[in-house]
C-alpha cells in the first residue's frame, strides 16, 4: 500500500511543506530512513538526523526550526511524537482488517458468530462458543465448548482455549498463548504417588487486556483466575490456578505467578520474576526482574531480591556482597590485632 | 448438563436432605455458590457460609450438625471432601468423554487405532503411530511417524509429538507441550561456528505422568530422555536431552533441567528451578524455587539458593545479608575502637 | 529402514571385519547396543562394552586392536567419532526428505514456492509469501502474509511465523517457535490504564540458525530484530523487541534478552539468564547460568550473579556468603574482647 504526503497530511490534520505528491509504503525511524519510507522527529537530541535521513516525508512539530536544508517532505503537525503514534494505529488497523471465515475451518453449529469476524483455516471453534463483531481469529486456534470472546478482540495463530474460559473486549492474545489448561493440583496417596485434583474452574479475562506469546493461564480449581481489565502480560508468562491480577498490571517475561496469589493493580512487576502461592500483593507495588516474592507485600513497596526484600536494602547488601573478601580480610585483621594485644 | 439430587446422592451413597428434585448444572465454593450448583462443607472453618450460601445443594459429612436454618437441599455423605472429589472425577469423566474421528483430520493409513479414541479435526498421525484405546486427541496436534501412545492418554490442542516418542497409559499433556524436539547439541568448529550434533534418540513418557502447558521434552542425543511413571510436571518446564526423571517426581512451573542429569524418585523441585547438566539427584529431595542446582545432590536433601545450598543454611547466611550494613558498620567501629588504641 | 555392514562401510570409506550382511535399523551407545542396532568405540574409557555388547555393528578406529574376543561385526575406519556423526547426518537426511504439498494444507496463490518443498497438512502459507528450495514446513504452521524463508530451512510443526519476517538459509526452527509476535511496549495514560504502541518492524533470522522449541522472538517497534548468522537458541527463551544477536552466539534454555539490547559474536551464555533492556554485550562473553545482566558487558567478561558481576569475584564473595553466620560470630567475639578490655 501507498499513501501520499497529502493524504498523511489529511489524516493527521497537519500541512505539508515540500512535495504533497510523494508516496511512502512503509515506517522508520528518522536515522533509517529510506526512501519510501516516512519517519517523524519528535525529541531534539535527533534533530541532526533531519538533515541527512533519506526518508520520504518526516512528520514534525509546528515548533520545529530547521537551522539547515531538509531534502524530506515535512508534514508539520501539533505533536509529532502524537501524530506518528495516530499513523501507526491506523496503519495497524488496515493491516488487520481481515475478514470471513476461510475454507477448512471447523465452526460447531451452535457456536453464535457476531459480524465481521475472521476465523483463519485450521481453527477450530466447539459447542456454545459466542465470538463477538470485529473479532480475528487467526489460522490454528482451538477453542473449547461454551467459550466466550467478546467484541474486536483478536487471537493470533496457535493460541488453545480450553472449554469455558471467557475473553473480553478489545483484548489482543498473542500466539501460542494456553487460556485455560488444569491446574497443577495433586493430593499425596499413601504409595507416594499423586491423584489429580480436578481442575473444574475457569479463566476470566476482562476487557483491552494483551497477553504475550507462549504465556500459559491454568484455570481455577473452582471459580476462576481472573486477569483484570487493562492488564499487559508480556511472552512466557506463567499464571497458576485462582491467581487474581488486578487492573493495568504489567508484568515483564518469563515471570510466573503461583497458585491463589492476588496482585493488586498498577503493579510493575519485572522479567523472570517468582511469586509464590497464596500471597496477597498489593496495589502499585513494583518488582525488580528476577526477584523471588515469598511474603504479602504492602502496596507502593519496591521489591528487589531472591527472597525478595525492599529493593533499596537489597541493593546496599549487594554492595557489600561485591566486596566479602574484602571484609572478610578486615576481620582477619582485627583478629591478628586482638591476638598480638 | 443438569443433574438432579437424587441422583447425585445415589453416585455418591448419600442420602437426601430437602428437595430430591431440585437439579444443578455446576460446582461452586460454598462461600461463592449460586442457584443451580452444587457445594460442599469439609472445613468447619466455613461452616457459616451453610446458613447462606446460594448453592442449591451442599454435601455435608454425616457428623455435621445444623445450629441454624439452612435453605439448600443437603446431601448427606461419610466424608464431604472425598464425596465431592468424587464428584468432580464423574464431571470430569463426562466433559472429556469424545468419541470419533472429526473431518479435517489426517491420519496415515498405517496407522493402528484402538476403540473409543478421538481425534479432533486439524489433528495430524503419522505413519506407523500406535494409538491406544480411549485415547483423546484434540484439535491442532501434530504427531510423527513411529509414535507410540498407549491407552486412556490425553493430548489437549497444540501438544506436537516428534517422531519415534513413546507416551504411556493414563497420561495428560497439555496444549501446546512439545515432545521430542532435538537436544541442543553443537560441537564447535576451528572458525567459531558450531556444528549440529545430530539428535536420533527419542522420549519416552511412562504411565500417569502428567505435563504442563508449554513445557518442552527435549529427545535424547542417542538412547531416550525418560519420564518415569508418576511424574508431574507443571506448565513451561524444559527437560533437555538424555535427562531421567523418577517416579512421582513433582516439579513447579518454569523450571529446568540441563542434559543428562538423573533426578531420583520422589523428589520436589519447587518453580523456576535451574539444574545443570551431567548431575545425580537423589530420591526425595527437596529444592526451593528459583534455585540453582550445580552438583550432585543426596537423598533428601533440601537445598536453596543460586548456586544452591543446604536449605537451612541459605536461610540463616540470608539472614545476615539482610542485614549486612549493619553488619559492616559493626567491623567500621571495632577497627575505630582498635585505632584509638 | 534397513541397512547392511557392506553398504554403511561403503559409505563411512571403512572396511569389514566380520560378517558383511548383518544388518541394523537403529543407532545406540555402546553400553546399551542391541540386536540390530550399530554403534561406535571413540573413548578408550567404553572399551570394555566392545567385548559384551549386543549391538550388530561397530564402529571403530583403524589403531583400535582388541585384547579379547567380539560378536559384532567392525566397521574400521580413520575415526570412528567421525564416521559415526557422518552416519547420523546421513540417517537425519534421509529421515528429513519427506517432499510435497499434503492436503488440507492452505497455500495463497500468491505464494512463490520453491522446488522440492514440503508442506504439511494443516500449515498456512499467506499472501506474498516466498519459499525457497527444499524447505520443510511441517504440519500445524502459520506462515503470515510477506514472510521469507530461505532454502533448506526447517519448520517442525506448530511454528508460528507473523506476516514480514525473513528466515534465512538452513536454519531449524522447533516446535511452537513463535517469530514476530508484537514487542512488549505500552504508554502510560493519565488514567493509569497503558495504550499499546503499535510494533511495525519486523524479525530477521539470517542463515544456519537453530532456534529451540518454544521460543519467542519478538518483532521490532520499527526496524528489526535481528538474529545473525550461526546462533543456536534452546528451548523456551524470549528475545524481546529489537533486540540484536550476534553471529554464532549460543543461549542456553529460558533465557531472556530484553528490549533493544545487543549481544555480541561468539558469546555463550547459560540458562534462565536474564539480561536488561538497552544493554550492549560485547563479543566472546560467557554469562553463568541464572544470571541477571543489568550493565554493559565488555568483549570477553565473564559474568554470574543477579545482578551480575565479575564471576570469579562472584564465586569468592559466594564461598563467604556460605560461611555467613561464622563470619558474625567472629565479629560478636571481637566485640566482647573489646568490650572486656
């Protein structure tokens, strides 16, 4: 696809300066730039950039003053770090339009179907399933009986929901993401083996919730997990049986929450992060990457550790971890001190 | 599905308090139950929530005594737990009660089936495959030539298997598991590239093991990687190649054992656990999570900390590193003390 | 498949020592040879099992003289550690020749298709996608629109590719691989919610790279993110947004690289490592196992600890940490001696 300076320049309600005829098919960032390609320059430090960048039609602010010539196109708008985020949107918008339902796939027949939906080949949608409008499926998805997945809310290609689970709207759940495999429960047997606890819950995902890819989300042993509105998982992320995430938590890869744990809302909680099972988190809470959380935690703490503990502390322990022998020497030396008194 | 009191309290050899007739179609948690589910009392802890609760049916112990009017129908049992996990198996045995084989599936003509199976549509069997009876295979798997899957095993969606595995009875592998994907073997060369060592041996999965959603076994370099009879492993786990992990061995999500190395029976590994290769672990051996475990380990040890420690000890030297300011300040006023001198 | 002493001496350049005709199916360790099986004696330490192994072949060195008598037939060749990885290359290609489209595969018209590909059923190749010569793309794979893979690449099943991403030559991508999924970036709002910054670029994975099964590799926020020649990554690991690997470094499983950071050439780097965003590592670093990287790492460190540090500085301040609570018992008696004084 081509789009023309004028057109940009219509859709960002900005005016152009240089050619309006230009055409672009592709984004980059203004040291990148190529021609073709459109770019903005929004924070001064790259200014220099402007001058030599080879790309087609740079967006700037209405404040910018060019002290040298610009080959580029400019579009000049109020806010151009704003403007090229409306661009991106609206480039993302058009390159997931897709619609209808393609040959071999596999729809249940009392699944209800809402409007302009897309359900790629390979994907499978079982008994009493709702999808709601605008929702994408991509190619290779399962999805269980009596699921439910509410309005424009997209699932890339190979993401399994187990029967039951609920999606709400405007969520975006990346590939490979699991919705809804059994909890790890087991009851010990008296021969030292382990008999299954059933796992007959749920997962709730609320609404613009976006899950990253291979994140795995066990469903309840009875009620559900829920994943809170807003929330922002990032990939490989692991949240057991009953955990609660509340609302715009974001919590970076590779982090795992255990079972029954509750975290509160607006958390900041890092990559290959650890919470044990049964806590309480509280609201606002922040967590270095790799720390292991094995207490309740108070809202507004910063956490750092493995166990983990206010980071502040951790990080002035750490200090004198860096330098043991060091220490170790001046006890050695107070020692010999001591001993030759 | 609804069922009706009576007939629950005949599967369950119990006896109808209040309205044989009145019919549930879910489980619920006492303290969350609604009209149309069914409950339980076992914890004299929630015995309150009796008096209120919204279930239409609550199953109760024989020994328990009302001290308050309750408005469900009771169900009166020997044990209250052990009547409603009994329940929840029968659920469980009726949701995932599948038969047949859906269009858009495909399956090698030399492949031998056993009765009762399923195999959901976009599933894929190679050549040569044994599948056993009763055995449930949802939508989206991939399985290789020469696997073998004995009867009563479950693969939920996106679980794909590498040809040559070998799965036993009674086992659950969750969506999107991989099994059977090449060991990461490289040799180095003289210009600092590495060459693949090739992979040809193969997993073999004994009976009653039960895998994670995401977790990835990895096939032996030669001979097989070995899950033993009993295993439980949680979701997104990583067993390299050549690993042996013992019978009734439990392990929490993300952890991961490096090549080679042997874990005994009975054995806890807690989330997020990193074992190196080529090590011996004994039997029942407990490791916390987010450990890292660099040598060979005895029976029943239980160890901590990254590199992993004895458990106890980790503890009390974690203790001071909490406190190693203070402790540092202690050294700064003895050596102020010894100068005064 | 069968095949007889004569034809794999013709093959390995060796001669026979014992009966030509006997044939093998499978390969083994010599310590576990069986009936029909071939092995191979490199180690002098195995020399022993050549006497009572039940494998049908062996393969050994031309200076190798037996000291008591052996059933198998030799194979002697230059070297036998040679010879025998030439025979498990040779077994992988001829296992790894499966070609042609299969049904129930879904190809766009558009697609530009190779000679003497495979592609599995269930597997979805988009608009404008190009294949190039001998790829195998085995079942249950999503190709997205304008994705290139190169020839001689390898897709196992359930790999996931989203549209724009290049693969390079001879590269071998596991299992529920995910490339491309959306980078992990939100902006604060006002309200405390998070807007999803539109991620446009792409993943660039150049020639003879091995990407484990499960991994994720995130495309660029614009740009790309950029996998060079030679890397081989285990299973499970997450490369974030724009991140950059260079030539012929090896991670090990359930690590996790960051935003924007760049690793170097030649680097090896341990398991469940997590390294922060914006980093730059220089080439020929080695990083411990369950480290945490949150600085720049110059050229040839070596790393360990969370957060990382010198490793062998590490190791030492770690042997102290062990002996903790010794160290303040020491301290506690300096202090009562000065006390007395």
């Amino acid at each position: 696809m081509k789009f023309k300076a004028a057109d940009i320049a219509q859709l960002l309600q900005g005016t152009v300066k240089g050619d309006a005829n230009v055409e672009v098919s592709t984004l980059s960032k203004i040291e990148e730039g190529k021609e073709g390609s459109i770019s903005f320059l929004a924070n001064p430090k790259y200014e220099n950039f402007i001058y030599t960048t080879q790309a087609s039609i740079v967006i700037v602010s209405k404040d910018f003053v060019a002290t040298d010539s610009i080959s580029s196109t400019l579009i000049v708008v109020e806010d151009a770090y704003q403007a090229f985020t409306q661009l991106l949107q609206h480039y993302n918008t058009i390159k997931n339009n897709k619609v209808g339902i393609e040959e071999y796939s596999k729809i249940d027949s009392s699944a209800e179907l809402g409007k302009d939906i897309y359900v790629g080949s390979f994907s499978y949608i079982g008994a009493n399933v709702f999808i709601g409008d605008n929702v994408k499926i991509y190619p290779n998805v399962s999805i269980g009986d009596n699921v439910t997945i509410e309005s424009n809310t997209v699932l890339h290609s190979g993401v399994q929901v187990y029967e039951g689970c609920k999606i709400g709207k405007n969520c975006i759940i990346h590939s490979n993401v699991v919705i809804g495999s059994d909890g790890f429960g087991f009851a010990p047997t008296a021969d030292g083996s382990f008999e299954k606890i059933p796992q007959i819950g749920n997962v709730v995902i609320e609404d613009n919730v976006e899950v990253g890819s291979g994140s795995t989300i066990d469903r309840a042993t009875m009620g559900s997990t829920i994943i809170k509105k807003g929330v922002k998982l990032d990939n490989q992320i692991q949240v057991a049986h009953n955990v609660q995430i509340g609302e715009n938590t974001v919590i970076a890869s590779q982090s795992g929450i255990a079972g029954s744990t509750k975290i509160g809302r607006n958390c900041m909680i890092g990559g290959q992060v650890g919470i044990v099972g049964h806590l309480t988190i509280g609201d606002f809470v922040q967590i270095q990457a790799q720390s292991g959380v094995n207490a309740d935690v108070e809202s507004k703490s910063q956490l750092y550790g493995s166990p983990a503990i206010d980071a502040s502390s951790f990080r002035k322990s750490y200090v004198h971890f860096r330098k043991f022998p060091e220490i170790v020497k001046r006890i050695d030396k107070l020692e010999k001190e001591n001993k030759q008194k």
